[in-house]
C-alpha cells in the first residue's frame, strides 16, 4: 500500500511567496526521497489546482505536510493523506 498526499492550495496563495519557499520544499522533499518514503511528488498542470505526492508510509506523508515550508507559511489551505493500492500493469 502506498500513501497519497493531496495538497489543495489556498484561495489567496501568494504564488511570488511559493516561488520563494521552493528550494526549502525542495531539499525537504529531498530528504525524504533520499530516506525512500518519497516515491513521487509534483505539482498538478495548472498549480492553482495544488499537487500530490506519493509515500511509502502514512507517518512519512503526515511528517512531511507538517513541516513542508509551503504548509507552514499558509500557502496550503487544506492537505489530506489517502490510502493508495497501487497496481501495475503490463504495457500494452
């Protein structure tokens, strides 16, 4: 089982901020990919519509969002943690 992290970004996220907190999101997320708890993390095509992330544990997720400086500083409205079965199938 793996572990969704689901950001939906505040109404009036200053994105000039986000902008400038992103090499603190980046070496954090770092972190956790180095530990192998981060498989998968980005922002969604437009980034009003927030991002996700995939983790191998649920404490890693809920650990990571908690200290995540795009958290932290309100740009983050709301995040939620979703089981995940993951299924991999044969290419086609």
């Amino acid at each position: 089982m793996k572990y969704v992290l689901r950001y939906d970004m505040a109404p009036d996220v200053d994105f000039e901020r986000i902008v400038e907190l992103a090499p603190a999101h980046r070496a954090r997320w770092a972190t956790f990919r180095d530990e192998g708890t981060l498989l998968l993390i980005g922002p969604f095509a437009d980034p009003r519509d927030g991002a996700l992330a995939v983790f191998t544990t649920r404490e890693a997720a809920e650990a990571f969002a908690a200290g995540d400086p795009f958290v932290v500083c309100g740009g983050v409205g709301h995040w939620t943690v979703t089981p995940w079965n993951e299924v991999l199938l044969d290419p086609i």
